[in-house]
C-alpha cells in the first residue's frame, strides 16, 4: 500500500497539470489541502481511538479507504 501511494504521489503533481490543465499554484493549493486534511484526521483518528481502544479496527478502515480511493483516479477527466 505505501509504495503504491508514493508511487501516486510521484506522478500525480505532473497528472494534474499535463493531464487536467492545472497551474502549478493550482497543484500547491490542492497539495497544501491535502496535507492539513491528513494531520486534521491523525489528530481525530488519535482521540477516536484512544477512546475506542479499538485501534485494529480503525487501522484496517485507513487502510481500506486508502486501496478504494485508487480506483477513483481514472474516473478523473479533462474538461
């Protein structure tokens, strides 16, 4: 899952901009979301399962939503 993700993450600044017609602003804006999405949920993930204590089952959702949302990517299209 991770080398598939970094893989992702290598091609898809070049995607956006090659592939969708993105400014480069444009791929800095969508990255900066990105990344404050991810530590907004590390910290919520965090305080679910510290109150879960049930951290097998949030690790494998995580991992799961993760291997579906590839699949999203060719439904991506130029407009």
């Amino acid at each position: 899952m991770d080398s598939s993700s970094e893989i992702v993450h290598a091609i898809l600044p070049l995607f956006l901009v090659a592939g969708l017609g993105a400014t480069p602003a444009m791929v800095g804006l969508i990255d900066g979301i990105a990344e404050a999405t991810a530590y907004i949920v590390k910290i919520f993930s965090g305080a679910l399962s510290d109150y879960l204590r049930n951290r097998r089952a949030i690790v494998i959702f995580g991992y799961a939503l993760s291997g579906l949302s590839k699949f999203l990517f060719p439904l991506a299209t130029v407009r």
